[in-house]
C-alpha cells in the first residue's frame, strides 16, 4: 500500500459489540479504527477510569490503535445553551481519554441551526463557540476535525472554509466527507479545491445525487479516486477513515438528530460484510494510484 497512508474506520457500523468490532478488523489486517461507539454505548459516555480498564486492555490484545475519536460535539442546537456547556465538559473528559488511548484527533461537528432560519446568520456564534472547544483541545494538545455534515453548519463547502478559516487554530482542521459533501448537493472536486490547506483527515463514504443514497466508495459521484489521487500527489499523509453506511446499524442515533436512515439502504447483509466491501473498494482504488504513481 501507499508509503504514509493508514487505513481506518467506524468499527461500530461492523457490530455494537466491541469483541466483534476488534476481531473482524484485526482478521482483515487493519491497524487502526476510529472509536465511537462500544458496546452500544458512545465514548463520550465514557469516563477515563473505563477506559484504561476496560476498553484500552482489548485494543491492545489486538494490537489495534484509535486514529480518532468519533464524537458528537458541537451536534446540539446552536441556542441550547445547556447542551453547550454540557459538551464543553464532556470535550475535556474526551481530551483525557483521547491521551490515555495516545489519539491526536477528535472529530467534531459545528451545531444544527434552527429549522427555516437563515444559517449565515448563525456566523459570529458558531465560531465564537467552536473557538472555545479549540482552546479545550489546545489545553491537551489535541486536533479538533470538522466533519461537514448535513443540516449543520458547516455542511457545505463554502460555510466549512469560512470556519475553519475564522477560528484559524492549528488546533482545528477540516475532516472531508465526500458522501456528506454529495448529499448537500455540493461538487466534490470544488469542495476539494476550496478545503485543501484545511484537510486533515478523510473519511472514506460515497454517496449519489439521485436519492442521497450511500453506495460503496468509487461508485457514487464524491469522485474519491480522483481526489485521493489529488491529495496524495500533493502530500497528504495519515488516515483514511471507512465509514461505508451500507447497512443500518445501531450507532446512528448518534449522527442525525432526527435518527434519520433515509439515506442507508441496506445494500448488504450486515455491518461486517459492508465493511469488507469498502475495505475491499477503497484498496483497489489506492492500488490503482500506487500503480499510476509507479508509473510515472
């Protein structure tokens, strides 16, 4: 495989049971996974104690590292002012835990704005708050990832720039999800453009403008290859992240506030065979790059 690129991934979308989750990675020979839900619970519902005792001892009997921590800050209503101060505690107790598990990310997301209310309007206190969880994570020495997500507002390419830009941190960096980016009706390969210096991290999940629906990676319109190819060419190192929602499975109620599946069709038997797939798609399309890359 490509020299400085790891391969990672949402090991919750195999099973809720985190056993099943570890041994079905470690069986394809990855190295890594990005932790968000264990045993049907989210990690941000963990506290440190826990997880040095009980989740920590099995990644290591499987020698599996955590690429990042697959949280639901900053996926609150921009007014509640509870939650806010809810997750800026509960972001502290994810720092802490992120060190114990020696993981330098934490993705994150830049709140829901109200129904029918105009998102730039939100502008100022979006990044006045995000601006607090960056100083949080520059406390640990720990980068926050922007995930551009549906009805967020950071979903569209343009709103993510002027964040990431705003809040200006290297504590803060730009995770892009081509799948996300498709569904909000946005050109991949313009959102590319826009968001490159900002790219820290990839997730690998395609998606198709017909109906939203999410499709193994390279066969949608995210235009993955071609950005891999990009990227790469242009010096990204470090993870590529599968999150294929190819079947339903537990831990969406932690991505949508409204426990939306429309868009996951069950396109497979289960959350162990869609993972293989992507897995298996996402190595075909890096082996062409190496073989271009050879080539030249």
């Amino acid at each position: 495989m490509l020299k400085n690129i790891e391969i990672s991934g949402f090991s919750d979308e195999i099973s809720s049971d985190f056993d099943v989750q570890l041994a079905t990675v470690h069986k394809l020979g990855m190295r890594y996974i990005s932790l968000r839900g264990i045993d049907g619970y989210n990690i941000s519902q963990f506290s440190v104690t826990n997880i040095k005792s009980n989740v920590l001892p099995k990644l290591k009997k499987f020698n599996i590292g955590v690429s990042s921590i697959g949280s639901p800050i900053g996926k609150i209503y921009i007014d509640d002012e509870e939650a806010f101060k809810s997750q800026l505690h509960s972001l502290k107790n994810l720092c802490e835990i992120a060190k114990v598990l020696e993981c330098n990310y934490i993705r994150i997301f830049s709140f829901y704005i109200p129904e029918t209310a105009n998102f730039d309007d939100y502008q100022a206190e979006v990044i006045a708050k995000l601006k607090q969880f960056s100083n949080i994570a520059k406390m640990y020495d720990i980068t926050l990832l922007h995930e551009n997500e549906k009805e967020i507002y950071g979903d569209i390419a343009r709103r993510c720039n002027t964040i990431l830009t705003e809040v200006g941190s290297p504590h803060f960096k730009a995770i892009f999800d081509f799948a996300n980016f498709v569904q909000c009706g946005e050109n991949t390969q313009a959102c590319y453009d826009l968001l490159a210096d900002h790219i820290k991290y990839i997730h690998i999940k395609d998606a198709v403008y017909e109906n939203n629906a999410n499709v193994v990676c390279g066969k949608g319109n995210g235009q993955i290859k071609s950005i891999l190819q990009q990227a790469i060419d242009q010096g990204y190192t470090g993870f590529l992240t599968l999150e294929p929602h190819l079947v339903v499975f537990d831990s969406i109620k932690d991505l949508e506030i409204k426990h939306s599946t429309d868009t996951i069709q069950n396109v497979v038997n289960d959350g162990a065979e869609g993972y293989k797939m992507q897995y298996d798609a996402l190595l075909e399309i890096l082996a062409d790059i190496e073989t271009k890359e050879n080539a030249e």
